[in-house]
C-alpha cells in the first residue's frame, strides 16, 4: 500500500489556483513541441505511473511511444515519481530497469512529491532552471508542487484509470471534484 503522506502535508495546495496545468492535453501526443520550444523549454520532467507507463508497468505506453522518443531525442528528460518501487529501491535496481527500459534517468530524489525538494532535486538533476523545465503528468498534485517552484505545467489524462490503485483512484478523484469546485466558485466572481 502507497500512501502518499506528502501529499496530505501538502494538502492545502489542492484548494488552490496552483492545480491548473499551464496546458491540460489528452496524452502526451497531443503536445505541440514546437510551441513548447518557442517558449523556451530545453527540459522535461516526467512522472511515470499512468502518465508514460500504467501503474505497475515499466514498459512504455505504446500508443505515446512515438512522441515519447521524440521528446526524449530532443530535450534533456528525466523521471520523477512517487512509485512505491522507485522510492524503496535502495540498490537503484528497479530504477536502472526503468533507465534501461524508457532511456531516460530517473531522478533519485526521495520523491517526496508534492513537497518544493522533489522538484528542486529534479532541476539540479537535469541542471536546469524552472522556466525553461516542464513537467508532464497525469496529477494535480505535481501540477500544484511544481507550479510553485515556477516550472511550465502539463497536465494528461491517466493511461488507464482502471489499472490504478485504489489510493490513486482516490487520490484523482479528490483532486478532480476540488479543481471542479474552484471552477464553479471563480466563475461565481
């Protein structure tokens, strides 16, 4: 069981502005790289379950595999995520599997996400800056974690919602019925 403890110390961010992606897409297929660029982004962050693999896979989602590869040929990528096996991996097996598997480091940073470090230890990992860095994932809570640090936002829809646990089923659904509540009251103004 994976509870993400960080999150519910960080739990006030998801009353705030700070869960609306800067881009909210279907898949990571539907981002315009160009665009991308024009704005000055040389670095992608990427969170793994559900965003490029579904939760408990290693292996690349093959319908994102294409652009995936793009992306990974074409900017500075690195891994950061909250996944049970990441975070307990103390000889850093699990994650040279996923290095090997997706050709993209993983970003050893204790992954205490939503926490300001998880994200700090991902750009002094990519030895980047948060205004040329994005982050992908399928969660507002990364959204809210690394918009305050000030890295470019992206939010996908989740790979498969089906293959998720139930604390990530969880997890979304709170943060979906919140984002839709601060909607509906900043639409009341």
């Amino acid at each position: 069981m994976n509870i993400n403890f960080e999150l519910f110390k960080n739990f006030y961010l998801l009353f705030s502005p700070y869960i609306f992606a800067d881009i909210e897409v279907d898949s990571i297929n539907s981002l315009n790289i160009s665009m991308l660029k024009r704005k000055g982004i040389k670095h992608f962050i990427f969170d793994l379950d559900s965003t490029i693999v579904r939760e408990g896979s290693i292996r690349l989602h093959s319908p994102i595999k294409k652009k995936f590869d793009a992306i990974r040929r074409g900017f500075s990528c690195c891994i950061l995520s909250n996944n049970e096996k990441v975070i307990h991996d103390k000889n850093g097996d699990y994650a040279k599997k996923i290095e090997m598997l997706l050709k993209v480091p993983v970003a050893r940073a204790g992954c205490h996400k939503p926490g300001k470090d998880a994200y700090r230890d991902a750009l002094r990992f990519l030895k980047s800056g948060p205004n040329e860095t994005a982050i992908v994932t399928d969660k507002r809570y990364d959204v809210a974690g690394a918009k305050r640090i000030g890295i470019f936002t992206i939010l996908v829809n989740p790979i498969d919602i089906n293959a998720e646990s139930f604390w990530g089923r969880l997890e979304r659904n709170i943060e979906n019925c919140l984002a839709a509540i601060i909607r509906l009251l900043d639409n009341r103004k």
